[in-house]
C-alpha cells in the first residue's frame, strides 16, 4: 500500500478539475489526487474506500446533489472524517459563504482566480499550512 496520503478533491467542473491537476503536478506534488463531483459521491468514497484517508479535502460549494457546505457539516459531524482539513476552493464571494464555511469547520477558504498564474499561487499556500508531499 502507498503511504502518501491522496488529496480528495470534491468538484463538478471538468476544467477546474484540469486545472487542479494540472497545478498540483506544476509545483511537484505526489500525492494522488482523487477526484468526485458532488458532496455525496465523496462521502459514499470515503466510507467506502480500501485507501488511506485523503491528507486533505479540496471541496467546492455549487455542486449538484449535496453542495459543498452540506458535505462538510457531515463530514465535521463524522468520527473517522472530521479532523481530515477541508478547503474551500471556490469560486463564490459572498460573504454569507465564507461565514457558513468557517463556522462548519474548514481550514481554509481559496477563491478560485481566473487567470492560472493567480491560481497556482493560490494553491500553492496549502503547501505552506498542510502536509502535502513534494
């Protein structure tokens, strides 16, 4: 079995998912990045994944089915799930949902840039605060 620990990334935008794949491999991350499209296909692989936990949680809030701040109020509320960090990777400014993020428990909130230079730059402070292999 591997020992680097998977990112979970929770998106149901094709491009972004690119993008985040494509910017993990540009600043030289290992970790294998396991990619749902909605909050209940990642609770549905994390309760029934044979894999190591992910390190971390990348989790957009607009999604169909379950929106990300419905997954991470389940995710919080799960013993096996709720010290994995969650990271907001957004596209939404609204105020309402940051606030929302944060008193459920994330660990951080990363608005999602445009242009892809702003973006690695963005991604790349998680490497700064969570234990991400490289």
């Amino acid at each position: 079995m591997n020992s680097i620990q998977p990112i979970l990334l929770v998106e149901d935008d094709q491009v972004d998912i690119m993008t985040v794949k494509r910017g993990l491999k540009k600043l030289g991350v290992v970790n294998k990045l396991i990619t749902v499209n909605n909050g209940e296909e990642a609770l549905h692989y994390l309760e029934n994944s044979e894999d190591v936990l992910p390190c971390m949680i990348l989790l957009d809030i607009n999604m169909p089915k379950m929106n990300g701040h419905e997954c991470l109020k389940q995710l919080k509320n799960h013993p096996a799930f709720k010290n994995i960090p969650v990271v907001m990777l957004t596209s939404s400014l609204e105020q309402q949902d940051v606030n929302q993020s944060f008193e459920l428990g994330i660990s951080g909130y990363i608005l999602k840039p445009v242009e892809y230079d702003q973006f690695i730059d963005a991604i790349q402070v998680l490497r700064s605060y969570w234990t991400i292999n490289k």
